[in-house]
C-alpha cells in the first residue's frame, strides 16, 4: 500500500507576504512528510454566479465585508499617495513568492469551482485545516475554511485552528456547530478558541501548538543558514509589526535612542503607516521567510505586535517586547493568542507594560524550553493521532 493521501487547507497563496503564514505552511508540510504521508494542499479557486454573491452578500457585510472593502479603498489611496509604497511592496511579493515557489507551492492543486472542490475532495483519504486565523466570521460563507465541502466519508479535522476573534457573530452560530460537528478531531491554537467549540458545539477542542512550535529551535536555526543576506555589521533591534498603531512605534524609537542601538524593520506590513517611514536605519522589502528567521534570530531585541514574532522570538531565545496591535482600549481588540502563547511559557511580563526599556530583562530559557518541550510532544501526538483517521478510511 502506498502512502496514504492527505489533502490540507491552509493560507499560503501567491501574493500574501505575512511571514507567519510562510512560515507555518512551511512547518506543516515537514510535520505530515515526517510522519509519512502524501500531503497535497487544497487550493480553492471560487466561481460564483451573481445570484450567489446575492445571497451571501448580508452575511459577508456582517462579518466584515464593510471594513475589507475600505482596506481595499485605502490600499488604492496610498499607492496613489505614495509613489514608492506599491513596488516596494511588489519587491517583497516577489521575495516571499521565491520561497514558496521553491518549498510548497508545488505541493498545491486548484480546484475551480464548489463542486469539483466537493468531488476532489474524494480523492483524499483524509483533509485537515491548518493554523491562522481559518475560522474568522468573514470566511465562513466560503465552506472551506470549515470543510463544509468535504465528503461526508472522509475523515476530517482541525489543526491549530484560530477564530482570530473573541466571540463569533450570532448569524453563524447554528453554522458553526454544524461544520464543527461534521469534523472527527478539533485543535484550536488558543485557549477563547477552545471555549468557542466546546460552547457552540458537542465537540471538545484541544489546545495545540502552531505548527511553526512543532521545529526545534535547532531547526529553525538551520532553516535560516539559508538565508543570502548579511545581518547588520552592528548590534540591532528587529522591529516586526503589522498593525498600525503609532505609539508602539514611538516605543522602538525610545528603546533605539535609549540603547544606541541600530534598528531593523520591516516596514508597512499590512498597509501603509506613514510612522514607518521614520523608524528604522535599515529597512529591507526583499525578505523572504529564510531571510526574517535570519534577521529576527540575530537581533540584539525584538519588537513585534506579531503573533509569529512573538514565537520566532521565544523560539530563537529573543530578548523580546510583545504589544498589542490594536489598543486594548478601543473596545475591539482580540488578543487572545497571544494572551494565551505568553501565558502558557511563563512570559506575560513580555507584553509591553509601559517601560520599553524592560526588554532589557533576562529570560530563563532553560524554563521555557522545557515547557516548549511538552507542549511539543503533547501537539504532535494530536496531530499523529489525528492523521491515522486516514488508515481507517
């Protein structure tokens, strides 16, 4: 008998330069390689009629159509704004796009169209989704994110599934406990995730690892020998942040001039912030996944309002600060996983107190990495558990 067939649902594409999800596609292919499967990702190309934007169209609206729509407005603003913003951007694309091309892209099949999605879906002796924020209100019209598609006999579960939010809206609550009870095995990524499941549905989730913490920092290590770029000759603080607050911002600022030290950043992540463009003596776009382990492992601190940052930081043993991305008194902030990841290792005085200067503090990383070490051991046994649901299909 051959390797069994394992299809994956994960976010990777082409053109999405987030670091994290490189990073964690690129994990999960090692993890399910390593425990002796065929992995194929699943890649759903959709092909709507008008009348199915139609009926879907109210829930989209709910669940944050209006916010992706101004995203999408603002983005064309700022290219327009600012000359330079869209081909750096274009120069970052083309360096993450490298990196997948040569490690997962080709171990992707697209599937034009719900129902040839369904019908490939046969094909597999078991499909999973994978770590990020799958489960968000808004992708839950698509029925991938939550294998609504997948056949009713094939095995089916969630690896480090994420909501991304607190609480989910009640037009998709009914929804909800139907897709999670369709799946044989749950994980979720954090702990207000877990109380999602086991509050909407008969099912119990169990708390795992992203994939990105299934490597040891050994690995890790190794995978950024492959990186081609020099780090800066000079000590240098690794700035990573994706939200757009400017205060936290100002605090790198005050930690670079307090510290003399240089600063490193990767400048308008997720849009433009007009505050990036006066942080950073160097501020690199062709960066690829090999290259951000490289820098990040190297730095003297790191300043992130990431949740891969703040992993990356913990796994390559970082003096680190960790911010919220968005204020906490807004109102709207979710900030669970990452309440959750520094809880878990002991490391809630990393998120940032008021004194930047505290990231000057020593980590007992012996401590931590025991805990890593468990928690470890603990997600792959999940995750070979729930892969052996293929042998029974």
């Amino acid at each position: 008998m051959g390797k069994r067939k394992i299809g994956g649902v994960i976010v990777s594409d082409l053109n999405h330069t987030n670091y994290g999800s490189c990073l964690q596609a690129y994990a999960t292919l090692q993890i399910v390689k390593g425990f002796g499967y065929d992995l194929t990702f699943i890649k759903y190309k959709k092909q709507r009629s008008i009348w199915d934007w139609i009926k879907i169209a109210p829930g989209l609206m709910l669940s944050g159509g209006f916010e992706l729509l101004e995203n999408k407005r603002r983005f064309k603003s700022d290219c327009w704004k600012y000359p330079d913003y869209l081909p750096n951007q274009q120069v970052r694309r083309n360096a993450t796009n490298f990196f997948k091309q040569k490690e997962f892209l080709p171990y992707f099949r697209e599937y034009k169209g719900y129902k040839t999605l369904c019908e490939g879906s046969k094909e597999f002796d078991a499909i999973f989704v994978g770590s990020d924020q799958v489960w968000r209100p808004f992708g839950f019209y698509s029925n991938y994110w939550n294998l609504n598609f997948v056949d009713d006999n094939v095995p089916k579960f969630s690896y480090a599934a994420s909501y991304g939010v607190s609480k989910i809206p009640a037009i998709q609550r009914t929804g909800t406990k139907h897709y999670l009870e369709r799946l044989d095995m749950i994980s979720v990524r954090e702990v207000k995730a877990k109380e999602i499941v086991d509050s909407i549905s008969c099912k119990k989730a169990e708390v795992v690892a992203d994939p990105t913490m299934l490597l040891t920092s050994a690995q890790w290590l190794d995978f950024a020998k492959n990186s081609t770029k020099q780090t800066p000759p000079e000590p240098y603080i690794f700035c990573y942040f994706l939200g757009p607050r400017t205060d936290i911002r100002k605090e790198a600022y005050r930690l670079a001039k307090q510290t003399g030290l240089k600063t490193v950043i990767m400048r308008h992540m997720d849009e433009y912030v007009p505050a990036d463009e006066t942080l950073g003596d160097y501020a690199p776009y062709d960066i690829n996944a090999w290259d951000f382990v490289h820098l990040l492992s190297n730095a003297a601190y790191v300043c992130t309002d990431s949740f891969h940052g703040t992993v990356f930081s913990i796994l390559t043993h970082r003096k680190f600060v960790t911010f919220y991305r968005v204020n906490p008194k807004a109102g709207n902030s979710t900030h669970s996983r990452i309440d959750s990841l520094l809880n878990m290792f002991g490391l809630s005085e990393r998120k940032f107190n008021g004194d930047v200067l505290a990231i000057e503090r020593e980590i007992d990383y012996s401590k931590v990495d025991e805990i890593m070490a468990k928690y470890r051991k603990k997600s792959l046994d999940f995750f070979e558990k729930a892969l052996k649901l293929a042998n029974k299909n």
